[in-house]
C-alpha cells in the first residue's frame, strides 16, 4: 500500500478510522474542561495537570493487568463497550459538586481501562490493513487524531465559555456514545487473536515474553520517555497561558499533523528510519526556549515545530512490529501504548510539582531538556536493522528469536 486512497478502500477501515476520531474528540473536548473546571476551582497547576493527564498516569494500571484481554475479545464488541463506558464516566464527571477525590477516581479508572482500549483498536488495525499498511493506516489515524485535536481544543474552548466546563463534558459524553454506535454497526465480526481467558496472570506472562527481548526494550523506552517527557511540558499550557492554552494545544496539534504526514506518506522507507533520533531531538529541542520566558507568538512556534517530532513514533512503531508475532501484535501495541501514556501522566505530575516552586515556564525546559538526554542516551541501541521474530506457538513458553535476515551492520 501506497495511498491514502488505498488505505480507505480496504473494508472495515473507515469505521475503525471514524470510531477512533470521534473518541480523541470526546476526549480532547473534556480533558480541556475538566482541566480548566479543576484549575478554576483549586488553582493549583498540579491538580489541573492531574486531571487532564491524570488518566495517561493510570495506563500503568491496565497495562499490569488488563491487556491480556486485547487478543482474546472479540474487537467490535470490545470497542463498542468500551465508548459506552468511556460516556458514563465523562457525564458523571460533570455532576456538580463531585469532591476532588471523585474526580481523580473516575479520572484515573478510564485510565486504566483506556489501556485496553488502545490494545484492542490498533491490534485490529494490523487486521485490517495488510503488513505493508499498517504505517500509512496508523498514520492516517495520527493525523486524523491530530486534526480532532485542532478542532476539539478549539471547539472545547468555544464550549467552555458558551455552555460552561460541565456542558463541554456532557457534549464529550454523547460523543463518546456516537463512537460505540460506529463501532458496533460499522464494524464486521470477528473472533479473537488467540485463545484462553485473560487474566492478570495472562497479561504479566505476555508482558514478560515481550519484555524478554533486548531489541524490543530499546523500543519501548523511545517510545515512552523522550515522547512523555514533552507532553509533561504541555501539562502546563493551562497554568503558563490561561486564556491561551487552547491555542497552544491547537498548534501543537497542528505540528502533529504535519509531522504524521511527512513520516508517514512523504519520507521513502530508508529515510524515516535514518530520521527517527533527530525526530525525537526536534521534539524536546524547541521548548528550550521556554527557559526565556517567550512572548505568545515565540511559544507558539516552538510549539508548533516541536510537534512535528511526535511522528517519530511511526518508524520506532514499525520496528516494534517487525520484531514481534502476530499472534501477540495487540498486547504488544498496548503495551506500547499504555507505557507511553503512562509516562505522559507520570511526566505531567513531574511538571506540575516542579512548576510548583519554580514557575511553569521553568519546570517545562527542564524537562524539555532531560528529553534531549534521554534520546542521545538511546540511540546506540536503535542502530541497525530489526530482527524478525518467529511464531510462538501457546505452548512455549518464552518468546524466540530468529537468526537475523538480511540485518544491516
């Protein structure tokens, strides 16, 4: 696959596609009021920070023992059930008067539960799509999330000052809701990945094999630092610009949504892979000069341009699968998914306590800059070709590696 066109064509994409916009939508729109709600009501940029990040901290808690459960359900019913969840938990955040301890319950149990889900939506996505897809299909998705960004800080700001924070979360709920319709008419049905009954036991066995391979590790950790570290910085665009931070979210989006589109459709193979580290550099680089304290229109070209390094999750995500079975391609993407977000939340604390007796302009170059470390400190481990896994077979017992095919020096 070469095309948008053809990534479009092929069944069962578009809904998945429309059902997994819709979502970054609702959630977009309600993690904007409920940080604006929370910082209007506190005034402390750590719970602000909390509660719209508060369910990437909780993804941990899937990721230990959910995830098991994202190969052995069948996906549309999964997928549709899940939104209707997501739905409850976001009008009930809406319930006036809900103490700050209720709000960080909910907001942290759709945390844990929304590891599932992201296991479950791009391990049918490796259904879907042919080997040769899966990247130009996820970065469809990416920027398609980019764009639902754009518009949902945008609109999530319109809705705040005309329905209030708590209408925008009852307009994110029936959101919510026209996501599980799409996924559960739109899509076809079709029988788990593998067999068994998830467990906690299961997810930590899976969680284990994946983990038992070096080249995987190194993966994952670009997957989630530098990538985590950077979304702490953007934690604090509500306490750093009250009255801008939707703006600062929407060009961010932006950025995202040019940088999906470079990698994804217009570098050939050999250069997105050569480009990923200074990607990841691009990332963090620009949010240095918030050590300066820039005026509005500095820090949203910063912003802007650092975004575009978010895109290279799609060649550390082809590399990922390139290095694992199939029969384990949704543990392994929600593994990598929840161990993301989780560092974005857990990023997103860090920022908001050192924003705390420093400023956040402050707490976010530091963190900008501990990124940059983190990335020139992984990059050996990325040189060279991925090796291709074997298939496991449910009996064995430990996850095995094949001799290397073609492997670059």
């Amino acid at each position: 696959m070469r095309t948008y066109r053809e990534v479009f064509r092929t069944p069962e994409f578009t809904p998945l596609f429309l059902t997994s916009a819709t979502q970054v939508a609702a959630s977009t729109a309600s993690g904007l009021a409920l940080g604006t709600l929370v910082y209007a009501a506190t005034g402390s940029p750590l719970l602000s920070a909390l509660s719209m990040f508060g369910p990437s901290l909780a993804q941990v808690v899937g990721a230990l023992a959910l995830l098991s459960a994202a190969d052995r359900l069948p996906p549309r019913a999964a997928l549709s059930s899940l939104a209707v969840l997501f739905a409850l938990g976001t009008a009930a955040l809406a319930l006036p008067g809900l103490p700050m301890a209720a709000v960080l319950a909910i907001v942290f149990g759709l945390g844990a539960v929304a590891a599932l889900g992201g296991a479950v939506r791009y391990g049918l996505l490796t259904e879907i799509l042919p080997k040769d897809g899966y990247l130009l299909g996820r970065s469809v998705i990416n920027m398609s999330g980019g764009t639902m960004q754009i518009g949902g800080y945008a609109a999530g700001g319109f809705l705040v000052t005309a329905l209030s924070a708590r209408g925008t979360l009852l307009t994110a709920a029936a959101l919510y809701l026209l996501a599980a319709a799409v996924a559960r008419f739109g899509l076809g049905p079709r029988p788990a990945r593998t067999g068994g009954r998830p467990s906690v036991a299961e997810t930590w066995r899976g969680n284990a094999r994946l983990w038992s391979s070096a080249p995987r590790r190194h993966v994952y950790y670009a997957l989630w630092v530098p990538n985590g570290l950077i979304v702490g910085c953007e934690s604090l665009f509500v306490p750093y610009a009250p009255r801008h931070a939707g703006l600062l979210f929407a060009v961010g989006s932006l950025g995202m949504l040019a940088g999906d589109l470079l990698t994804g459709r217009l570098l050939p193979p050999h250069r997105r892979e050569r480009l990923a580290a200074p990607l990841r550099l691009l990332l963090a680089a620009p949010y240095l000069v918030f050590a300066l304290h820039p005026p509005l229109p500095l820090a949203l070209a910063a912003v802007a341009l650092a975004s575009i390094g978010f895109s290279a999750t799609l060649p550390l995500q082809q590399r990922l699968m390139a290095l694992t079975p199939d029969e384990m391609s949704g543990q392994a993407l929600g593994l990598h998914s929840s161990g993301m977000l989780t560092m974005q939340g857990v990023s997103a604390a860090l920022a908001g306590a050192l924003a705390q007796p420093t400023s956040p302009a402050v707490a976010m170059a530091v963190m900008a800059a501990v990124s940059v470390a983190v990335t020139l400190t992984l990059a050996p481990g990325l040189r060279g070709d991925p090796v291709t896994p074997r298939q496991v077979t449910p009996a064995e017992g430990t996850l095995g590696e094949a001799a290397p095919e073609g492997r670059a020096p």
